[in-house]
C-alpha cells in the first residue's frame, strides 16, 4: 500500500494550470463540431411555422445545447451566440 504524503499533492497553482490546460483542449476539440451543427440547429424549423409551436422548438433547441455542452440552460436567444 502506498502511503500519501504531503508531497504528493498538487499546489493549487499547479491544479488551476491544470484546469486551464483541460478547458483549452476541451474549447479547441469541441469547436469545430459545434461550428457544423450550430447552424444545422439554428436552421431547423416546426414542419407549420404558423401553429404556435416555434416558442416550443426554441426551447428544444437550448434543451439539446444543454445536453450536448453539458451544463446549465444556455443564456442565449439563438444558437449561434455560443460561437461568440
């Protein structure tokens, strides 16, 4: 069994380099996929754009953001401002 000491652990610096190194890579990987589905998302329209729906289909829309960026609701009134 390995025994942890105190010099085994990171400084909060070297975590914080770390974190910032993650969500870098991260921004870098999911960029360009966002950036080819955004528009596809931003496109797609109720089959009847006059029934009343389109309120419902913006809501779906942030819904499948939130579950593909996977965090809270989007603050955003269109899709494409998450390129910003």
């Amino acid at each position: 069994m390995v025994e942890l000491t105190e010099a085994m652990y990171s400084d909060p610096e070297e975590i914080a380099r770390a974190l910032e190194e993650f969500r870098t890579y991260t921004v870098s990987t999911n960029r360009p996929v966002l950036e080819k589905i955004i528009p596809i998302i931003e496109r797609t329209e109720p089959p009847k754009p006059n029934d009343g729906r389109t309120e419902h289909y913006q809501e779906l829309r942030k819904g499948f953001l939130e579950s593909l960026l996977q965090s809270g609701p989007p603050n955003i009134d269109k899709p494409s401002e998450l390129l910003k």
